[in-house]
C-alpha cells in the first residue's frame, strides 16, 4: 500500500493533467491507486480468510512453484538485457516461446501459433497502431515492411 501511495505522489507532482489532455503523472496516478486498491483488497481478503493459519503462512501452495518464480523472472532479466540487441520482435518471440515451454509446457505446435499470434498482436498493437519506438535489432518491424511494400 505504501508503494502505491508513493507512485500516485510522485504522478501527481509529475502533473495529472485532465482526462481529455493526461500530463506525465497521468499514468503513474492510475497504476499507484490500481496498486493501492489491490493491496488494500488483499489485505482485507486476508483479514477475513478461514482457516489455518499455517496453510495461509506458505507461499508457495504447490512444490517446485519457487523454480518456475524464479525461471520467470530470469527469463523477464534476459529480456530485458537482450531486446536492444535482438530487436523487440525476436527478443518478444523468444520470450513467448520460452514461457510456454519452461514454464508451462505446451506441445511445440501451439507453442509456436501462440508465441507468434502474441508477437504480431504485440507488434500490430504497439509498433503499428499506438507508434511506439522499440529497438529493432536484427529483425524489426520496419525493416520487414521494406521487403512487404
């Protein structure tokens, strides 16, 4: 809670603007009261829950959980370590495939339809439509349409 009540200050002193012209807090005053919500949420869901108290204590309901926590965030590091040298679209493809293999494995056909559907969603989306600048490395968006057009 207290992390959210810091994100919506510093958005605010960033400068909210209005609804119809948001100013660089904008975004930051909407993700700290979502955060604040939602800890306050969980902090009243755990105040009311039944039952043990040691089932509530462990973190990890399911054994071996730690190790796809922790593949998780080695593979969001590496992500983020490699998109400016392989481009947004390979790195955000790899990632995809990685995740649904490692993390939760899928058959290698729908691996590759959902990595890939993601990755043109993700690319439609935020290279195309929203116009985003991300690296694009060895295979990127633009260098694609000058083959396409």
């Amino acid at each position: 809670m207290a992390l959210g009540v810091y994100v919506i200050i510093s958005g605010f002193k960033l400068g909210f603007g209005d609804w119809h012209e948001p100013g660089s807090g904008f975004i930051a005053v909407l993700s700290g009261s979502l955060l604040l919500v939602l800890s306050m949420l969980w902090l009243v869901m755990t105040f009311l829950k039944k039952g043990s108290l040691e089932a509530s204590r462990k973190f990890f309901k399911k054994s071996g959980s730690y190790k796809k926590v922790s593949l998780t965030v080695f593979a969001l590091a590496a992500y983020a370590l490699l998109i400016k040298p392989l481009g947004f679209l390979l790195s955000t493809l790899l990632l995809m495939v990685f995740l649904l293999k490692a993390i939760e494995p899928q058959r290698w056909k729908l691996t590759l339809i959902m990595a890939i559907t993601v990755t043109v969603l993700c690319v439609i989306i935020f290279q195309i439509w929203l116009q985003v600048q991300f690296p694009e490395g060895l295979l990127g968006i633009y260098r694609l349409k000058k083959w396409t057009f």
